[in-house]
DNA sequence: ATTAGACCCTGATCGC
DNA sequence: TGCGATCAGGGTCTAA
C-alpha cells in the first residue's frame, strides 16, 4: 500500500512525537509479521532513546541510544498511528481495528505509537546503527528517486538494457527505490509513456523526460499527505488527498484529465496498469 | 539470466 | 442475507 510519499508522510507525522524522545515501553503482541520480529525486540526497545527518524524508499528507520536501528516496513496495509495518552484512550472512527495493533510504543512526552496491520505483510528488525544499509533489505535497493544519484544519465542507460515492460522496470526496486503501482501509473501517463513499451524502446530523450516527472508526482504526493485508498492514513489518523489528483490510477473507462479518452486497464506481472491509450505510446 | 506466477494474509466489494 | 470469486499502495521465492 504504502510508497515513498505515504512512507515520507508518516516519518514527518512521527517525527515530532519521536526524535529527541524515550520509549518508555514497547509492547510486542504479535510477533509473526512478514517475518518473525527480532528476538527481544520489546526489550531492546524499551527505556531507549529515538535519536532520529529516517527514511530510506518505503522504510522507515529509527536510530536508537541503544547502538540499534529499528527498521520498519508497512506492506501492503501497515499503519502507524499516534495517540495521546494524555487525553485518554481515544479512537476516533477512521482509526484501525485494535485486533490488528501489533507493536506498541509509550513515548516519553504523553504519546503512543502503535503499529497496526490487518494483512501483516508488514515487517520489522534490528540492525547495528551504521549497518542498516548493508541489511538484506535495503542491500538491493536502487537510488532515491528524490536524490541526486537518480539523474536522466543513469535513467537512460538502466532502461536502455531492459527489455522488461517499462512499468515493470520502474516497479523494480533495484531501479529506483520507493515507486509503486500508482505513481508508476501516474508518472508514464505525464511523460506519455506506455506502460506496455518495452524499456529498450524509448528514446533517451523520452526516458529522460520520466526523471523530472518523477520527481514532481512524488513531491506533489507528499505535500498532499499521500495517497489514501484503503488502508493508508498518516501518522495522526487523517487521510491523505492526493488520490483526489489522479489523472490514471483506478480510473478505468474514465475520461483522461488531458484528451477525454476511457483510460484502459490491463494487468502486467500481476498488478494492474493504467494509462491513456490516446497520451501514451 | 530474466521474467511471469504463486504465495504470504485479511478485508472489502461484487455478482449471483 | 449469504456465499464464493476477485481484488488490493508490499515484496520474496520458485519454476520455466
């Protein structure tokens, strides 16, 4: 579910609340998330302080006193949601069902933070403070589409020896880390790229083009809080509105926003694509 | 070496 | 109202 802008907006929502800050306990009720989380991650936790909160693509880390860097993933329909214990227990209507809160945090300051995830494709671990890089997970990991190694050269050279669809070679985390479905989907439709063309097949000034227009659909999303379809909302319970922006995703047969024609749908490597077949070629 | 498909798990939605 | 099929912002692993 989340990708980087919905990630980025839940670090600023957690930032606050967090850095600088001691969890003052950390609570484990479900340790079988995507993976088993780490052993004695509870009280590996407990009594440190979270001296900053980073995010690298669609994970967020927090680097500990203790020498540790929790790592975080959402998956697919991971939320982390702060509450005030101070003014009692609250759960207001778009909160999460607590039969899915399975990591909680007492920050110092009044605040809790609870990891909530209904499908558990969401993970956890720790990992040395300095050493998250080289983590299995991250290890793969392509450039940052918002940083300065992700520049039209290396853009143009990557696809140029792909044969793979083009969405499925943006998709690819080794790439270009932190696009998902929809801002692949929202960045072809602005470059007037086909999600069906071949990577090997776009002129370099075309490829080019895609660095930009990248980079603008992600910060647009992240000014916008995100995009909320389901499950995602931001640290404080609110929805994103960037859904609101579409111009392609889960708009099938709609008008495009630029020419008027259906938008189309089709499925590549399992997920489903969609783009304007009148813009993008 | 690439690439499509199955799989992980729960919940919402849709057609019947 | 109920029931099965299908689908969903993630990623890994296997088999062709």
């Amino acid at each position: 579910m989340p990708e980087l802008p919905e990630v980025e907006t839940v670090r600023r929502g957690l930032a606050p609340v967090m850095e600088g800050r001691t969890i003052l306990r950390a609570e484990v009720r479900r340790p079988d998330l995507r993976w088993p989380l780490p052993p004695g991650m509870a009280e590996r936790l407990s009594r440190r302080r979270v001296e900053r909160l980073r995010r690298r693509s669609k994970y967020l880390l927090a680097d500990l006193s203790s020498g540790e860097t929790l790592l975080m993933h959402l998956g697919m329909s991971g939320r982390i949601l702060v509450s005030r214990t101070t003014l009692g227990a609250f759960r207001h209507p778009q909160s999460a069902d607590a039969r899915h809160d399975h990591v909680v945090f007492e920050i110092e300051g009044g605040a809790t933070v609870t990891y909530n995830d209904a499908r558990r494709f969401g993970a956890m671990d720790l990992v040395p403070i300095g050493d998250a890089e080289h983590h299995w997970l991250l290890a793969g990991l392509g450039p940052e589409p918002l940083g300065n190694a992700f520049d039209e050269a290396y853009l143009v050279s990557e696809l140029r020896r792909r044969r793979t669809p083009v969405k499925s070679a943006l998709l690819d985390q080794r790439l270009v880390a932190g696009l998902g479905n929809i801002y692949v989907s929202e960045a072809l439709h602005r470059a007037g790229i086909s999600p069906l063309r071949r990577s090997d097949r776009i002129s370099a000034a075309r490829a080019a083009s895609l660095v930009p227009v990248i980079r603008d659909v992600l910060t647009e999303a992240i000014d916008a809080g995100g995009s909320s379809l389901r499950d995602y909302r931001r640290a404080d319970g609110e929805l994103g509105y960037f859904q609101h922006a579409f111009r392609v995703y889960d708009r099938e047969g709609l008008p495009c926003p630029a020419c008027g024609t259906p938008i189309r749908r089709a499925v590549q490597s399992g997920r489903s694509s969609f783009w304007c077949p009148a813009c993008q070629r």
